[in-house]
C-alpha cells in the first residue's frame, strides 16, 4: 500500500473538471492527465518511441543543497509517513504543506512545529493549490504522496517552476504522461525521482548486493509482482477507497506494477546496460469486487451495481533488449496473504521469496534450498548494515526510511539519485503497455525507451552506502 491523500467524490480516474484543467494548462500540465494529448517532444510514434536528441550524455546531478527546503502535496497514509521519515533527517526544512483536506496540512504542521521546525506555510484551497505553492515558495524539491492521477500534474508543476520532484509509485500511467515527466526533467534540469520503496527493502538489497558479487553468474530471469487483498480498502469511505475503486472500473491490466519490477530491474540493469524491450500480458475475469460487494452491502446499495472491468489476476512478460525475460503479476481482489514474490534467476543461482530462500550452485545441497537467513550475515547490504532499524514502526519500516534517507542525502551531496526520470518512465510504462496488450488479445506492444540510445553507455547503479 503506497498512496496517501484523499478527494472526495472523484468519480473518474482521469477526468478533470474544466476548472481544473485550465489551472493546470496554464502551466502546461493540463496535457497530462489527458492521454489524447500530446508532450513537448516529437510526435510519438506507432511503438511509443519519440524523435529528437539522445538523453544526456552522463547522468544527471544538481548542485548540492546544503539544506533541503520541502513543499509536500498529500499528507494522508504515506504522505505522513514520508513528512515523518524527513522531519527526523538533517539538512532538511519542511517549509510548506499542501492538502485538499485542512487537518491532515495542520496535523503535519504542528509535527514540524514540535519537531523544532519553523512553522510551514499551508496550501488547502482545493486540489490544484499545489500550483500556488510552486509559484510562491521558494523550495529545492516537491514531493507529492497523491491519489495516482495527480502524481505528473504536481511532479510538472515543480520542475517547471524550478524545484526538483519526486512522487509515490507509479509515477504515471499513460505513456504520454510518462513522456512528460522526461522531457520536462530535461528542459528544466531538474530531478524527478519516483519513490519506489521496495528496492530499498532488506531482502531486496540483499540480493542485489549478490547480484554484483556475482553470486548467481549471469542474471537471465526476475519474477514480481503485487499480490495484496485490497478489497476492504477498495470499498472503504475513507482513504484510498475514494479514488483507488475508480481504476478498476475503467482499466485492465497490471495497474501497479512498480514494487515487484523495481528490484528486478536492478538487478538487470535496466536503462544502465539493458532496457525493457516489449511486453505481453492477459488479464482473467473480474469476479472479486462484485463477489465482495454483494456479501458486505445490503441490497440496494450502490456499490452492488457497480461494474468492473479490471482481471483479478493479470500476468505480464517483459522481453529486454539483451533477451532476459521477466514475469510481473498483478492481483487484489481475491483474498490471499500478501506477497511480491521477489525471483532472480542466473546462470549459478537464485533467490526466491515469500518464503526467502536461496540455491548456489557449488555451495547448496544439490537439489535443496538454502534459508536466505543462512546467508545474511555474509551478503547483507552495506546500507542496512549501516542503517537496520533507522525508521522502524512507520510505514513499511527501514525501507521508507531509506529511500527518503538516500534521496536527501543525494540531494544534498549533488549527486546523480538513486532512481532517475527514466526509471521512473520505464518502470511506470508497464501500466500503460499492459493495458494495451491485454486490450489486443496479448498481442505484444512496445516499451519505449525513455532514455533514446543511453541506456547502452550509462554506468550501472553501484551498491549505495549510508
């Protein structure tokens, strides 16, 4: 579970009143929650591709900023984890709070407030006060924590008035949007960082830290993927019940692909080395929401003659450009235990969680798992070596605090992040490529690259210490 603020009444996933998109036009976003429009760049192409100039030769960093000044759009669920994690970093000041609902900005202000901090400027005028907050706060970086639709609208309202951006998973869901959020980055020269918590995660760093120990050889197959019941949460009146129910109206295919894919990603080196080439996907029928509607609302109820269109089950298959294959399923509306699956397979071995466990070829009893447990005092990452427990009781513990730790911390530093723009776009792209292949009876589709030919040259991701 990721998303945070609430709107009440949205009816729609991508509609926008006529208010609205022409706040958001007069900056050039208004594109963006509009998928018949088109980007700054060249026409895009049959494939998703676009025309022009490569992205930049090396990748990009800002000069460093001694202390950090924040604007934070959506101060829900996660949206108070994050402005928790930050309030307890140096460096860092919480200079304005924007949410469509009064209380959450003011319960976030007095935290600051009593953290030590100055008092922060509060933005509650509705949901595109985020813009007035851009043009008048003088802020190194916007980070928003927003029901999905909003995501690229803050994300280019902040890097077209010069402040760096980063936003919760994923950070689009059409491929012109993700257009937008990497030509803008470009044109601005700023960060826009996609917070994708899992790669920070204790076993995910673990093997990624083995992946470049050449642990497993060859790294040739990941699997991942979001297994979690959100039923409840779908149908609740409050939180993401009132906008996240919404997609799985209007929309078939892996809708959040972005936990299970980021670690696997990687690991592969995607954008830094390989990039991912094309995609299939299948959804199955869609039975969970209408099941649980009818056993907890009474008869009459509106939500009993709601429909749905979303598979409770979608499985997508990634091909990169160097032949590595790559499994992503999707499914939250059946009851299940949770799970992300988390498989990376290579020419000497492999990790496989949920149970975590791990084969080496040459050091595993032949035919028989490992506990991963066995190996952690061998292989732990550095970063959870240094930092194990810092954030623990919030959130998803360490691993929140260990994305906004490293995005500070690169910030600060001038640094290239961890997760660039094109990761974000690339990772974010399988939303709108499942969509469209399940849409055409799983005929394969295209993933764009984002990063136009750089993805050959740009160094691989290093393991990243504290």
């Amino acid at each position: 579970m990721r998303d945070a603020s609430n709107r009440p009444g949205e009816t729609s996933s991508r509609g926008v009143d006529r208010r609205t998109l022409l706040k958001l036009g007069a900056l050039g976003a208004g594109a963006a929650v509009l998928s018949g429009c088109r980007g700054r760049g060249d026409e895009t192409s049959a494939d998703g591709s676009r025309g022009g100039d490569a992205a930049p030769e090396t990748l990009f960093a800002a000069p460093p900023i001694e202390t950090v000044r924040i604007g934070f759009v959506g101060i829900g669920g996660m949206g108070s984890v994050h402005v928790g994690n930050l309030l307890d970093m140096e460096g860092v000041e919480l200079t304005a709070l924007c949410d469509i609902r009064p209380e959450h900005a003011e319960r976030a202000r007095d935290w600051v407030v009593e953290a030590g901090g100055p008092e922060p400027t509060l933005y509650t005028r509705g949901e595109t006060d985020f813009i007035r907050m851009c043009e008048a706060e003088d802020l190194d970086l916007v980070y928003t924590a927003t029901p999905w639709r909003w995501h690229v609208p803050v994300c280019v309202a902040a890097m077209e008035h010069g402040k760096h951006a980063a936003t919760e998973v994923p950070a689009a869901y059409s491929l012109e949007d993700c257009w937008r959020l990497v030509e803008t980055a470009e044109a601005t020269a700023r960060h826009c960082v996609m917070m994708e918590n899992v790669n920070y995660g204790r076993w995910e760093m673990m093997v990624f830290h083995m992946v470049r120990q050449g642990v497993f050889g060859e790294i040739l197959h990941g699997e991942g993927g979001y297994l979690h019941d959100l039923r409840a949460i779908k149908f609740a009146d409050s939180g993401e019940g009132l906008w996240r129910r919404e997609h799985s109206k209007v929309r078939n295919g892996n809708l959040y692909p972005t936990h299970g894919l980021g670690p696997i990603a990687n690991c592969m080196d995607i954008n830094r080395g390989d990039r991912f080439d094309y995609a299939v996907s299948m959804s199955g029928p869609s039975r969970g929401l209408q099941d649980f509607a009818r056993e907890h609302f009474p008869e009459g109820a509106p939500e009993r003659r709601e429909t749905f269109v979303l598979g409770d089950v979608n499985v997508t298959l990634i091909k990169t450009a160097l032949g590595r294959t790559i499994y992503v399923s999707h499914d939250t509306n059946l009851p299940r235990p949770y799970s992300r699956i988390h498989l990376v397979q290579g020419t000497r071995g492999l990790f496989q969680g949920y149970p975590e466990r791990v084969y080496i070829e040459g050091r595993s009893e032949g035919h028989r798992w490992d506990e991963a447990e066995d190996h952690r005092e061998e292989y732990e990452h550095p970063l959870w070596r240094e930092m194990a427990g810092a954030g623990e009781g919030r959130g998803h513990g360490s691993m929140d605090y260990l994305e906004d730790y490293r995005l500070i911390k690169c910030l600060r530093e001038g640094l290239p992040t961890d997760m660039n723009v094109y990761d974000a776009a690339a990772l974010s792209a399988v939303c709108a490529v499942s969509e469209s292949s399940v849409a055409n009876r799983s005929r394969p589709v295209d993933v764009p690259d984002f990063t136009r030919g750089r993805w050959e040259t740009w160094p691989q991701l290093d393991d990243v210490v504290a």
